[in-house]
C-alpha cells in the first residue's frame, strides 16, 4: 500500500534542527523531500555532533534520511529562477531562514504563490513573522531562555537549566508539520495553498501552557521544582536502597491503590493526604514521608510489587531496554560513506501504512543533476550550464 504522503512534493530550504525535523516527519511517511542546501556551504548542521566516517556527523545523517539533496545559489538570478520552477511543482516550501531573509531575496510566499496559488508556504522562525522581536536570531536556547521554559526546569531552590534537548527546535518542527497537514488537507477541498507562520516561542508557551494557566488563575509564579509537579503529586522521582525511581500518582483511585501497596494503608484517607488538593497543600510533610518508605526496598523490590514508577535510565540504557529491542524502536541505515548507522525510527505507526526509514541522508548536492532532470524536465546539457555558472554544484 502506498504510503500517506506519496504524492506530496516538499521543497526545503530549512537548516538546522526545527525545520528538518519537520521534513523528515513528512519524509518518514512518503513525502517526496527535496533538500535545498546553499552551494558550497551546505546546511550548518552538517558539522554539528559526532564525527561519522567519510566526513558525515550522526546527527546529520540521523535527521535528514529519506530525503534528496540538491545544491543551489539562490542569490545568483538563475538560482532564484530554478527556486521557483521547483515551487512550481512543489506542494510545500519549508523554511526556517531569519525572519525577511527570503522576502529580502525576492523569494517570499508572495513571489512563490503569484506563479503556484496552490503553494503551502512554511516559515519557522524563534518569533514569529511580525511583533518587536521578529528580527532577532534565535536558536533553541535562546527560546527555551526566553518562553521561561529554562525557569521552570531545574532543581527546587537552584538556577534554571535547559532541557537536555532542543525541545524549542524540535516542538517547532512537530508543529510546522501539524500545520501542513492542514494546509494540505484544505487544498484538498479548495485547490488553495495558504502561508504558515511557525513560532518557536508560540510553541514554548503551548508547552508550558498549564503552567501559565495557573499563573493566571492564582498569580503565584512557577519556579524549578525538581523532577516534582505542582498540579499532582506524588509525581517525581525517589531514591531507593539501589537506585532512583520515578513515581507517577495520577488519580485518587490510584492513591488508593498505592498507599496499601507500599505499606502505609492509613495514608490513603488520611485527612491531610486523601485528595490530591491536600496532598499539595501539604507536600512538606508528605515526601519526606514516601522518600522513607523507598528507601527500605531495592529498586528491584519495589518494581515487583508494580507501582506506577519507572526506572531513571541513561541513553545507554534506553537503547538497550527490552521494549525498544521488542518494538525496534532503532533501525539500521547504510550510508554510502558512514556505513551503517543506527538511529531511531519513525514514532508514529499506522497500522496500514506505517513510516520508515528507506534512504540514508544525502551527501551535499547528491540528488542535484536527477532532481533537475526527474521534476523539471532539464537535459543534461542544461544542467551542465547550470553547474558551470556557478548556479548549482554537487551530482
């Protein structure tokens, strides 16, 4: 059976993390992802992380698999002029440039729809296309920064920290591509493309969107708690005779069930602890309570009598977990310089038309010559002028 998105041509421009994190969601499932790299520099990702033989980074080759790659200068006129023959056929650009740069270059939604009205046109950026903040450069630190992500995460009564990853990129990615499959569902029933404005900080503030809910309920300011959580409790981690657990209390009928289960059934309609309301008011007394109770098992102990906790793994761990093994949550690539590459697979599955990985991630400029001839009709002398006028480089 055909794959969802099959018939669906994007043309990316996006560097980085946020935008092709969005295109290889598409990719996974079908969509034909045309990756556009500025000649000669290429995407800056492709120098960040660890080095891979024959020059490639694995975080490049695992981000942008399933996608062809082609190399143009977009400031030269024919540069421009083989953009939009390339929207022309396409059904999505993505991209993720500072906000106005394609505008600045005569490449802008605007220009691009005046020749495909079907076009559906991405832009991420850290702040959105219009507001006093458009202009500035951001990166996921800086959004995490700025969101008050980073002022909530962290150790109670310590400094905020980022999150161990780039969730204001990836978030941003998961959205734009939310966003298309809007877009495109629309164009099925009106032939019309639309411009989507993707936000980093936008989507910071979804995230943390029950915090700010509750800030403007009751004023009182979020500030770093641990692992704990302030609207249910106990949800945070503990330390056993062995090693630390993570404990997710989520309804009172569960906190029925886990006071006997741990030895302390009077804690269970206890006045000061029977609803989660009164737990929360009063937390002082309540972990320091349970953090004794865990500590007079093993980890091992407490699993077996299958609370709702999980173990505190590290990546290598998760790697190596029996139910990563038994879903193959990683698959395996070959990759023409790197070798075989592991990585993880799609996330989402369908049980009629499941996403995959089918092809390694391209080497800079690797699909430019086929991609030319295949979507545009060019001969090969046409693109030999190209590539001798400094327009495209690469195959």
């Amino acid at each position: 059976m055909r794959l969802p998105l099959e018939d669906v041509t994007v043309l990316d421009l996006s560097h980085a993390l946020a935008g092709p994190f969005c295109s290889t969601m598409l990719a996974d499932f079908g969509a034909r992802v045309i990756k556009l790299e500025p000649r000669g520099a290429g995407d800056i990702a492709r120098a960040w992380g660890t080095p891979l033989p024959g020059g490639e980074t694995a975080y490049f080759v695992s981000l942008h698999r399933n996608k062809q790659g082609i190399e143009v200068d977009l400031k030269h006129p024919d540069g421009k002029a083989l953009f939009f023959k390339l929207a022309q056929r396409a059904d999505v650009v993505l991209e993720n440039y500072r906000t106005g740069a394609l505008e600045r270059l005569g490449l802008s939604y605007e220009e691009a729809r005046t020749r495909n009205p079907g076009i559906i046109y991405c832009s991420v950026s850290g702040f959105g296309q219009d507001g006093p903040y458009r202009d500035r450069a951001a990166l996921d630190l800086i959004l995490q920064a700025e969101s008050g992500m980073i002022s909530v995460t962290g150790e109670e009564g310590g400094r905020g920290v980022r999150c161990g990853t780039s969730v204001a990129d990836m978030t941003a990615g998961m959205y734009a591509a939310f966003g298309i499959m809007l877009a495109l569902r629309v164009k099925e029933k009106t032939g019309r493309g639309q411009a989507i404005d993707v936000s980093m900080l936008e989507g910071q503030m979804s995230l943390l969107g029950t915090m700010i809910g509750g800030y403007l309920a009751d004023g009182e300011l979020p500030v770093p708690m641990g692992t704990a959580y302030k609207a249910l409790l106990p949800y945070q981690t503990f330390r056993t005779k062995t090693r630390d657990l993570a404990l997710a209390v989520g309804s009172e009928k569960l906190w029925q069930v886990f006071c006997p289960a741990i030895g302390r059934p009077e804690l269970a309609n206890d006045p000061r602890y029977r609803r989660n309301v009164d737990r929360a008011k009063n937390r002082a007394t309540l972990i320091p309570l349970l953090q004794e109770v865990f500590l007079t098992k093993t980890y091992e102990e407490w699993e077996a009598i299958f609370l709702p906790f999980g173990a505190i793994n590290n990546i290598e761990q998760v790697v190596n977990h029996p139910q990563v093994k038994a879903r193959a949550s990683l698959v395996e690539m070959n990759h023409p310089r790197a070798g075989k590459v592991r990585m993880v697979g799609a996330p989402v599955r369908l049980s009629e038309t499941p996403g995959s990985v089918r092809t390694p991630s391209p080497m800079l400029g690797e699909h430019t010559s086929e991609v030319l001839r295949e979507l545009l009709g060019m001969s090969a002398a046409e693109v030999d002028a190209l590539r001798g006028a400094g327009v495209i480089g690469g195959r």
